[in-house]
C-alpha cells in the first residue's frame, strides 16, 4: 500500500493552538492498512528551541482516504523574522510492515475566519 497524496487542511490557527487536518489518500483500501502520523517542532534555523514530537489521531476512514487529526498546543508561528516550520511524517503498514512513509514540512500562521 502506498501514499498517493496528502492533502493539508488548515481547521484553525492562533497563538493558543493550531488544528491540522492531514488527507492521506492511498493507493487501495484505507481499511487494509494503518496510517500513523505526526508533527515534530517548532524548527528555525536561525533560533535555537525544544523540538516535540504530536501524535495524529484518526478522524475518518472512507474508500482510499484516512484522515488525521494535529493539535499543537501554543505553536510558533511562521514570519518573515522567525520562520518556524514542523516536520511532519505519515507511515502506512499493512499487517505491522512498513510500506510507504512520507515527510513534510509545514509551516503555520493565522487561519482567516
């Protein structure tokens, strides 16, 4: 089983938290496999801080496509000043095998609402 695509959703993002949603769609069907995920920051070349590492959690599951869930608690968010970005990396396995992973990285501001 492989990654097709990953599509981000930003669902909010402010000083206090942001919420992510990642759109993994895989090359057969979501319910053969497990998809695991998560977020590792902030990072900023030109700052020094404390990486942590985010969990996903699954939020839905239809056909090809598993959908996960990110809540990092007060991000750093990017600007020009301070570019901060999280790693983020998607693992599929089917029956405990590692059959495709995936990295990213992301960068976070203000949603528009």
């Amino acid at each position: 089983m492989k990654i097709v695509s990953i599509r981000t959703q930003p669902v909010r993002c402010t000083q206090a938290a942001a919420e992510i949603l990642f759109h993994v769609e895989l090359s057969g069907p979501a319910s053969k496999c497990e998809v695991s995920g998560r977020a590792i920051g902030p990072r900023c070349e030109t700052i020094s801080t404390i990486e942590v590492a985010y969990l996903f959690t699954i939020t839905d599951t239809r056909d090809n496509v598993v959908s996960l869930r990110c809540v990092i608690p007060e991000p750093n968010l990017w600007s020009r000043e301070a570019p901060f970005s999280y790693a983020t990396t998607f693992e599929v396995r089917v029956a405990t095998a590692l059959t495709d992973s995936r990295g990213e990285s992301i960068a976070l501001g203000p949603t528009k609402g």
